[in-house]
C-alpha cells in the first residue's frame, strides 16, 4: 500500500477505485486491481502510530 500526499492522481487510475475515509485516514481501494491501493492522512488510533512507541 502506497502512502501519500496526495490522492488527486490516484482517485483517477483506474475507474474501480473507491476512496474510503476510515478513522480520520482516507483510503484508495480497488477490488479488480489491488496494487492500486493508498492511503494518506492521519495514522493516530492505528497499529502504525505505535510501532515507534516503546
């Protein structure tokens, strides 16, 4: 999964690709084409956020 800046050229590759905004995070997905996923925003409440954390 790609991590973003922007969105604007992904929202556009592929006419099956949906953006998904979950826990403040939006999301690019695609069932027929999965390499097209991404996201961007906020990591705050996820797995990632703590995986510095110790």
């Amino acid at each position: 999964m790609k991590v973003l800046s922007s969105l604007a050229s992904m929202k556009r590759r592929h006419e099956d690709c949906k953006v998904v905004k979950r826990k403040g995070t939006l999301y690019v997905i695609c069932k027929s084409n999965p390499k097209f996923k991404a996201r961007q925003g906020a990591t705050r409440g996820t797995k990632l956020s703590k995986k510095g954390i110790k």
